[in-house]
C-alpha cells in the first residue's frame, strides 16, 4: 500500500444530488449534502489518483487536483460519466441519484387550479453504477447504500444485484451519521468478506476507505 495507494490510477466519483425538473421553477431532489463524495475525491487525489468528480448541485468547492463535471440530472449524470469511463480504473457511486423523474418537464410553470389533487407521473431513472457495473470490461466499482432497516441483507443483495466489486453501507436511521452530516460510519462488504468502519469524520472515513479499495482492487 504504502503512502500514495492509488498512484496512477484513474478514479471517478459520483456525488450529491440530482435535480429533476417538475417545470421551468420546481425540481424533485434529495438532503444530499456531497459530503461524503467530496471527502472521497479529496482523499483519492492525496492517495494520488487521477481523479474525475462527476457532480450534482452542492455548496461545495472541488477539491485542488480534481477535475470536477457539474451535472443536473440523473440522465446529465449519466452521460457525463458514460462520456468519460473508458479509462477509468476506479468508480464510485456516492451520488444519491433520483430513481425516478417527471414523464416531462412543463414548457410553463404549472398554475393552482380549484382541484384539490395534482398527479405527476415518473418515470424511472438510468441506474448509473449499475450500468457502469454492466460493461464488458468495468472498471473496480463500489457503490453506497443507504438503509434505514436490514442494513447488512440490502447491501449484499445490491452488491448481487448491481455486479459491485464492494459496497459500503450507512444505517440512515440513525441520527448525527449520514446525510449532510459532517461524520459518517460505515458498514463494507465484497463478495468475500467484510469490515465495519467506525464513526468518525467523513475526510478520515473517506482515507480509510480508500485503503481498502486499494487493496481489493489490486488483488483483482
Ligand atoms: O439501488 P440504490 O439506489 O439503493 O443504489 C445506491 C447506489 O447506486 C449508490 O451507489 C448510488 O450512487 C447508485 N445509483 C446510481 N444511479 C441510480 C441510482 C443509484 O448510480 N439511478
């Protein structure tokens, strides 16, 4: 491993939030605050990748070294880092992507009429790690799952499910960890084994995580 784990290497990163827009105003979107993928890119040009941040609107600067991509949506999201994988060694998706968005996006802002109900109807999202997981030759992945109940039986099915090579799990349930927090702790698991990593600041978290990408990925 040694200081710089990640020497060389091409890492990309999702992070933050999508926006889906309703109509020219309103937009459906998350808490994410891109903390955590923020503190991944910082730590991932420390360890001395090349680093890609692919992100969605935060108040956050980039971190110094990495190139960063600002997105909207999912489907923005998902075009920016198709454009840009084919040398990727590294992905990550740490960005909490909407699932779904609006069929359409109203040419004019919806006016308040005399009903009581409006129906938005949604459509499903592109899953982008999956897809990325999906290639004929894909780079390590590891994905994040934020759970609120069976932490551990849902991060195994996604790791199954999605083709990851590693996922990483926060309980969301519980409070002063996760979203738009500035510590976080998490639960990781990979076809063979597992490792918790224990409550502490996201940049640390990030550092310790990384570490252990390194390894995994190098034993691929
Ligand atoms: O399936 P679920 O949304 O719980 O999976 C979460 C993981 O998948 C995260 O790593 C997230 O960044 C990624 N994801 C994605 N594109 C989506 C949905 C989730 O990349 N449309």
């Amino acid at each position: 491993a040694g200081k710089r784990p990640l020497q060389g290497l091409c890492v990309m990163i999702t992070a933050g939030p999508t926006r889906e827009a309703i109509d020219p105003v309103r937009y459906l979107s998350n808490h994410s605050s891109g903390k955590m993928g923020y503190a991944l890119a910082q730590a991932a040009v420390e360890a001395g990748a090349k680093v890609t941040l692919v992100s969605g609107p935060v108040s956050l600067d980039a971190p110094l070294g990495c190139e960063r991509v600002l997105i909207q949506t999912a489907q923005q999201m998902h075009n920016a880092v198709t454009e840009r994988i084919a040398k990727t060694d590294i992905f990550i998706g740490c960005a909490a992507v909407s699932d779904y968005r609006p069929s359409l996006c109203e040419e004019q802002k919806i006016k308040k009429t005399d009903k009581d109900k409006l129906t938005l109807t949604l459509v499903k999202n592109p899953d982008i790690l999956g897809d990325v997981a999906a290639l004929s030759h894909p780079p390590f992945t590891l994905g994040f799952a934020a759970e609120t109940q069976q932490v551990k039986q849902y991060a195994q099915h996604k790791l199954v499910n999605k083709k990851l090579d590693m996922i990483a799990a926060n309980d969301v349930s519980k409070q002063n960890i996760g979203f738009n927090s500035d510590m976080n702790a998490l639960n990781v698991y990979w076809a063979t084994g597992e490792t918790s990593l224990p409550i502490t600041d996201k940049l640390n978290l990030a550092r310790q995580l990384l570490e252990l990408v390194a390894a995994k990925y190098k034993e691929k």
